[in-house]
C-alpha cells in the first residue's frame, strides 16, 4: 500500500508494479486529486501548469519515467532559458552561477549586479584560505558569504534559492543544496573554481531542463495508467498499525465512518509532518525528526494577456533578490520559455500566458491577502519591471500552503536518522520531496529506493 498519490507515490506504484507485476497495489490519496504539486489549469482558454512546470533534465529519473509512460513524444525543452534579475530597480541578464555562487567574476563584473566594493570582497575567494567542509555543514549563505561577501549572497544566492526552496540562504544545508560544489572543496581552494568545476564536462552540453508539451500536469495521470494500482482519492489515512502475525492495518476515513485495510507493506509518500503523524506510534524517533522539517508556503498567480497589449520583453523571465523589497520573488514568461504554451495560446485571439510567485519561508503574512490582492501585487510590480500597462483577460491563483521543505543545516543527518529509523521496521519506508531533493527526478529516485527496500518484506507469488 502507498499513502499519498503525489508525484513520489505514483512513481513508487509505477516501479512496484514493473518489480513485481503479481502485486496488488493500492494508493491511498485524501485529496480529491492525484498529482501533488503537479497540476494543470485553463487560464485565458489556455491550459498551463500552475505547479511545477519543469523537471531537471540532467538527471535521468524524471525523463525516464515521463518516456516509459507513454510521454516520449511530448518531451520539450526550453525554448529559451535566458534569464533575468531585477537588480536596483532594473532588469539586467543574470550571469553565470551555480545556484548563485558566481563561476566566472569576470562575467559577473560586466553584469553590473555587483557594486565596485562588493566585486573586491568577491575576488577574495581566490585567495582566502581553504574552507573545509569535512564533518560538518554550514548554510549555503554563510559559505558563500565566507568566500564571496555579503553582496553576493543577497543578489544572487538568496534569489536562486528563494526560487528553489522559497527559503533563506542563511538557514538552507549547503551539504543539502550544492553538494556537488561541497564535494570538490578538498581540490579547489575557491569556492568560485569548484562551483565551475560542478557545472562543467559533458552534462553541461545537455539541456539543463525538460517540460512536456501540455504541461508537467499530464505527467501523474500518465504514471498512474502505468501502475497498474487502485487509486482512491478522498481516502483520508488516520493511522498505521503493526499486525502480530506480520503485515500493517491502516485505518481511512473519518473517526466516525473509519475502516480498516490490511497491507503487507506500506509506503509513506506524504510531506513531512503528515508522515510524522502517522508514525508516531509505530517509529517514534523518525516522527520526531520528521516534525521537525519546516514548509514555507507560496502561491503562483498565473496571468493571459491579450498579445497586442503585451511589452516588448526578453529571456524567460526574471527573479527578484529580496533586498529589493518588492512582493513578487520571481515573474516566468511562459509564452517565451515553452513553445508548446506559446503555441498554445495562437487562437484567433492571441494570448500570452505568463505567471508570477510569491512567498517565502516564515513570510505567510503575505499569502493571507485575497487572490485578487496577490494578483494586484503582482500587476504592480510587473509594471514597475517591464512597464506593464495593461490588465490581464484571464488569472488564476494556485496557493500551495505548506508546499516546499526546508533544508536547513544538518538536513542529511536528520534524513540518515528517519532512514535508519523506518529500516527497523519491516514492510516500512518513506518517500517524497522531504528527503534527498525537491525536485521531480529527485521524488522519482527517493520512491524508488523505497520500492527496493521493500521487496524483501512482500510475500512471493503463489
């Protein structure tokens, strides 16, 4: 049995099913939604994701799965990736970084991002003393300011990440974030030579990113098709049970009208404290450490313009440091980035479909105006970047309360202790967006590696 028919959950159904096709697989879903964070909506006649709507092409678990799904024709990339940064009151082209960590300070000088003083704090990373990460971890932000300063950190790291996690550069696990930058700090005393070093060799000839022309949204209903499980949506999952004789009950439903369901196994692919929940009573130590992960929430308002009216712009969009104190943390042109939306949007009216965010960690205050404030909020500060002058014909508000976990520091630690932790449990294990990555290859390979780990525990055909 799987709980949670989010991305992780249906991929753990999909890679169940093709290791033992005999199983009788079930995935329990309280929302009256498959998909999680991956979903579609009609915005200005035109449907667009207003979840996720890009997954990492340079791993191979979200592409794979999309191919053996039936998506392979629907694969895209990109139509451009030409992003912007909305730095002092101006857009200008955002330079070369891995995950804001700047791989070039020539590049980043002409970009004009930083200031003259803060350029000569930035050059100090060649020749600082070498920082070892070795039986430790730090923020992200606090590594970057160590080697780079305080200016690089509050207009390129803190936007990149905000874009990631809707987090804090300071608080996010740099062990967590950029671990293949923290890898290569024992060969390269910069942090700026080591971050180039991770985004260089063969796979930075391959598309960073991939889509799916129709939307990333497609992309549930397709593995869940494959599976070959039962799927119940509204199936609320209350509690888990050890059976004596081996074997889990699991109780769904409400208090008043609960049932009970036998399984062999079970697979927890709920965000972190809805798994705590239900393991409290069975893996006391991982709930702990389970209730501990924070969420920040975020919304997405996503915007149709007639075409006419739109301005001029260029690149897929921009993001927004957050000393610019502005509402809006990043703005995506959807018509520009994706083809497939653009195309899309080519009736007899021509609409542009383009989309904004908003949120950060522990900044909740800001969500709890109304869908027409936000969609305000956003109109207002696309006018100030781009001189909008226009309303749009269409929008839509998708509000993902509690929707990205945090990385803080020690997050693997903590991630290694749940594992440990579930692993002494037979027929148990935990998957999702709380563990090894937010991002959907990163799902995908966290519900395979529960799939393994559990094979041993089901009882063999016949």
């Amino acid at each position: 049995m799987i709980v949670g028919a989010g991305i992780a959950g249906l991929a753990a159904a999909a890679r169940l099913h093709e290791e033992r096709p005999d199983a009788e697989i079930v995935v329990l879903e309280g929302s009256p939604e498959i998909g999680g964070k991956l979903r579609l909506a009609e915005v200005g006649g035109v449907t667009v994701d207003v979840g996720a709507e890009a997954m990492l092409n340079r791993r191979p678990e979200a592409v794979a799965l999309a191919r053996t799904s039936g998506l392979a024709d629907s694969i895209v990339h990109p139509a451009t990736t030409s992003a912007h940064l909305w730095n002092r009151d101006e857009l200008v082209v955002m330079p070369r970084t891995m995950m804001g960590i700047p791989t070039d300070l020539r590049l980043l000088a002409e970009s004009g991002v930083i200031s003259k003083p803060g350029m000569a704090r930035a050059a100090m990373d060649a020749v600082l003393p070498a920082t070892s990460m070795e039986g430790r971890d730090t923020s992200i932000g606090g590594l970057v300011e160590e080697r780079f300063g305080k200016e690089v950190v509050d207009r390129l790291v803190e936007p990149l990440l905000g874009g990631v996690y809707a987090g804090h550069a300071r608080e996010i696990s740099a062990r967590a974030a950029v671990p293949q930058v923290v890898a290569l700090l024992d060969r390269d005393r910069s942090l700026g030579k080591a971050a180039a070093r991770a985004t260089s060799g063969p796979a930075s000839e391959v598309p960073v990113f991939a889509g799916i022309a129709g939307g990333i949204g497609r992309l549930p209903a397709a593995v869940a098709a494959r599976s070959g499980a039962r799927i119940e949506t509204g199936a609320v999952v209350r509690d888990l049970a050890r059976r004596s004789g081996g074997g889990w009950n699991v109780v769904v439903g409400s208090t008043r009208d609960a049932r009970v369901v036998q399984a062999d196994a079970v697979i927890v692919a709920t965000p972190a404290r809805a798994t705590a929940r239900l393991l409290s009573d069975v893996v006391p130590g991982a709930a702990l450490e389970l209730a501990r992960i924070e969420y920040a929430s975020v919304a997405l308002v996503t915007m149709a313009f007639q075409a006419r009216d739109f301005p001029a712009v260029t690149g897929s969009g921009f993001l927004v440091p957050p000393v610019e104190k502005r509402a809006i943390k990043a703005a995506t042109f959807s018509f520009a980035k994706w083809d497939w939306v653009r195309e899309a949007g080519d009736g007899r009216e021509k609409t542009l479909v383009m989309r904004c965010s908003l949120g950060r960690h522990r900044e909740e205050h800001q969500l709890q105006a109304s869908d027409e404030e936000l969609v305000e909020l956003a109109l207002t500060d696309l006018t100030d970047a781009v001189g909008l002058s226009v309303r749009p014909i269409d929008t839509h508000v998708q509000r993902w309360g509690g929707g990205l976990p945090q990385y803080a520091v020690g997050h693997l630690d903590r991630v290694a202790t749940i594992r440990a932790e579930v692993a002494r449990v037979p027929g148990l294990a935990v998957c999702g967006a709380a563990y090894d990555g937010l991002g959907i290859p990163a799902c995908i390979a966290s519900a395979h590696a529960a799939v393994m780990s559990l094979l041993g525990d089901l009882p063999t055909a016949g």
